[in-house]
C-alpha cells in the first residue's frame, strides 16, 4: 500500500517561525515604503530613561505607533507634548517581538514648518538676487561706541539679557530702545517701522534688532522682506541677534553683522569699557615712556652743544691757528711741485747734453761737402752744355727745313702722303709741293719713270 509519504512530490510547504514572519514583513514594509514625511497629532509621548521616545501618531481616523530613538531624537531641537501637530520623516516598519506595525522616526518638526521653511528658502533666493546680502553692502562698527539703539519688544527676556550684558561690559553707553512686538499679527510691520524710526532719528552708533529663541514660527516676523528691507536701509550698522546660535532668518542675511543669541550681540556691539581703560593705561604708559626717552635724548644733545660751546675770542683763535696751519700748508703744497718739477728739469737738461751732437765738426764736414759738390756741379754743368752744343749742330744738319732752303721739296698726293717714287703719282692728280718758304698746288699731265 502507497503512501504519501513515499512521493516527493507530496512534500509538505516549509514552516516559518514566527521571528522569521515578522522579519520578512518588516523588510517587506521597509521596501515598499521609504523614508517619507507623515504629519499627525501626538498622543502617549513617553521619554524613556534611555533616551528614547515613544508615542503615537494620529488623526481624525487612524493611529500609528512611532519611536525615535535617542542618536535622533537629540537633535529634534524641541520636546514635543501631548496634543502638538508635528510631521516626522520616518521609515515604516515592524516591531519584531510583539508583531506591531509602527514607524520609526528619524527627524521632527512642528506642523507647517517644512512651508515655512521653503518660503523662507525662496525669499533668501530673492533678496540674495536682488543683491540685498552682497558683502559689499556690509558696514563696520563704528571703532567707539557712544549709543546702542535696540529693537527688541519691551517684555521680552532678550531685553533683560542685553541690558544686563551692557550694564557688565560697557556702561558708558547711552542705551535707546525702540519697541516692538516681536512676534503675532503685524509684528513685521511693527519691527520695520522701529527700525525706520532708528534710522531717521539718527541718534545711536549700533542698531541692535534681537529676540529670544522659539520655534520657527515664533521667529517668523523677522523672515519678512519688510524687515529685511528695513535693517538693509538703515542709517546705521545693524546687529542681528534673534534667537539661539541654530536659529537663522532673513533678518541675519541682511544684517551687518550676525550674532548667536541677544547677549552675544550687545558683546559685540560695543567694547567692554575694561577694554578700552586697559587700552588707555597703555597707551599712558606708551606715552610716559616716550616723553622720558625725548627728554633724556634732548639733555644729551644740551650737554653735547655745551661741550661745544666756546667764547668768541676762543673761537677767533682757533680759526687763526686754522688759517696759518692752511697757509702752510698751502705755501708747502705750491713749493714742493716746483722743486720736484725743478729737479726733474735739470735731470733732463743733463740727459739732452749728453745725448746732443757735435755740430761744429758735422758743419765743417758739411761745408767741404758743399764746395765739392759746388765744383763738380760746374764741371758738369760745363761739359754737358759742350755736348748738347754738338748735339743741336748735328740736328741742325738733319732739319727738313735746311734741306727746302737748298732748292728741294716734299711731295704729298691728294690724301697727303708723301711721294717717294713715280709709280705713286698719276695722270690729271693734283699734288701738293711743300717748299721752303710755302707750297704749291700742281697738276700732273704725265708720269715717266727713271728708267723710261
């Protein structure tokens, strides 16, 4: 008989535990749902002794379990009670050991911040386009401060706070309040319009708008553009002390200067007088020493001119032994030149005679030479006028012109060479005769040789 239990394929399904279900319902829930805001009304909050808090979170209709552990809820920046609108950031999941679907929180905030806070992000772009926060646009304070004015509301604890701070630190400074309501309907305005007041008064160096710390939505006035127009147009610097060192509005960017709390900005609106008595005891103390240091210098320089100073008959002689001193050494400094240049001629007058020839033999030398010359230039002279007479009797003898005084001529045909024989001349050709007194032209009628 088969059974079952002998077929594979009749296996029974795998059984979970219980721990194992609710684990991989939680990764499920983890999965499907990421982390995402969830605005509810608080309800049973419990702050364990470990740090952590555990409440609910409901509606008009439904309820969740929450828990924010202690590493979060540090930094929610406020305890929440019962009854508080809130939204969490939270990641849904499943609480393993009883089965309970709840959500765990990782971040807190009052119902309707996250609208708040994306209109103050928007209007910080604004006014940071308009150029409302430019640095160039930032004033020091004043290096002295006389006055602070302060725009603050009148019951508030940040007035106490600063009025105690600068009571401690600087109670030489005139202090003027311009009160405002610093939160509530038209408290902007309000804030504005004690700002403008300042400004146009004109009577403080420091402008201080402070407010004591509160949820972002007790801060709001001062995210206004009005106030933030209003502390950029102000005739004096401007401090902005609102809330806790966490805390920032718009009031901050368009301040001058941004302090963490109220009393951080009365500290920084004017220098503790210890300071500035502390500053004075040294520069007394600077002073005293350089008047010492002058007058010791001055008396220094008095004894040195008195050393100095001599009585006039002093002084005229001892200008005199400074001229005679200068007159001798003037008349030294001309002498000595001269004999060095005396000395030195004489060395060179005796070097010239020594070296200086004799001219007298040289001119008796010269003299024969001269008569010689003289004497055999005449004989010269003498014997070539002998010869050039021989020589012009000679030429004389071959000059043309004797040979035409004896009856003779030269002949020259029409291109005026001369004829030397009868084969030369023709027939009817004209002939030029050079005579000795002139020359002729003739004709020739016939030509007959010698030997014809």
């Amino acid at each position: 008989m088969l059974t079952h239990d002998a077929d594979p394929s009749f296996a029974a399904p795998p059984v979970l535990t219980v721990s194992a279900l609710n684990a991989q319902v939680a990764r499920l829930l983890e999965r499907t749902f990421p982390l995402t805001w969830i605005g509810g009304e608080i309800s049973n909050f419990t702050r364990a002794g470990s740090g952590h808090w555990y409440f609910t979170l409901k509606d008009d209709n439904a309820q969740v379990r929450a828990v924010m552990f202690r590493g979060r809820a540090q930094y929610a920046g406020f305890i929440p009670r019962e009854g508080d609108k809130v939204e969490v950031r939270a990641l849904v999941t499943l609480y393993g050991a009883r089965g309970d679907y709840q959500i765990n929180v990782e971040a807190i905030r009052r119902a309707g911040v996250g609208a708040l806070f994306e209109a103050f992000l928007r209007l910080k772009e604004k006014l940071t386009t308009l150029g409302l926060f430019d640095q160039e646009r930032k004033r020091a304070l004043p290096l002295f401060t006389r006055s602070v004015g302060i725009v603050t509301s009148v019951q508030a604890a940040a007035l106490r706070d600063i009025l105690s701070a600068l009571r401690r630190r600087a109670p030489h400074v005139r202090i003027v309040l311009y009160p405002a309501p610093v939160q509530g309907q038209g408290a902007a305005e309000r804030i504005a319009n004690a700002i403008g007041t300042a400004s146009r008064r004109a009577e403080v160096d420091v402008l201080l708008v402070c407010r004591g710390g509160g949820a972002i939505e007790d801060l709001w006035s001062f995210n206004e553009e009005v106030v933030a127009y209003a502390i950029a147009n102000c005739a004096m610097p401007v401090i902005s002390g609102v809330g806790h060192e966490t805390d920032f509005t718009i009031a901050d960017f368009a301040a001058d200067l941004r302090a963490a709390t109220p009393t951080a900005a009365a500290e920084l609106a004017a220098t503790p007088r210890a300071d500035w008595l502390a500053s004075l005891e040294a520069d007394a103390t600077d002073l005293r020493r350089a008047m010492r240091r002058s007058l010791a210098e001055a008396n220094l320089n008095l004894d040195n001119y008195a050393r100095r100073l001599l009585s006039p008959s002093a002084q005229i002689g001892h200008q005199r032994l400074k001229l005679v001193a200068l007159s001798t050494a003037m008349t030294h400094a001309q002498r000595a030149p001269r004999q060095r240049q005396g000395f030195a001629l004489a060395q060179l007058r005796a070097r010239w005679s020594r070296h200086l020839p004799d001219t007298r033999a040289r001119g008796a030398e010269l003299g024969a030479l001269a008569r010689r010359g003289t004497v055999g230039l005449a004989s010269q002279l003498s014997a070539r006028r002998e010869a050039l007479a021989a020589l012009s009797a000679q030429l004389e003898l071959l000059n043309p012109q004797r040979t035409l005084e004896r009856g003779y001529a030269i002949v020259r045909d029409a291109k005026g060479q001369v004829v030397r024989a009868p084969g030369q001349i023709h027939a009817r050709e004209a002939l030029t005769l050079r005579l000795a007194e002139g020359s002729a032209e003739i004709g020739v009628a016939s030509v007959q040789s010698v030997l014809d």
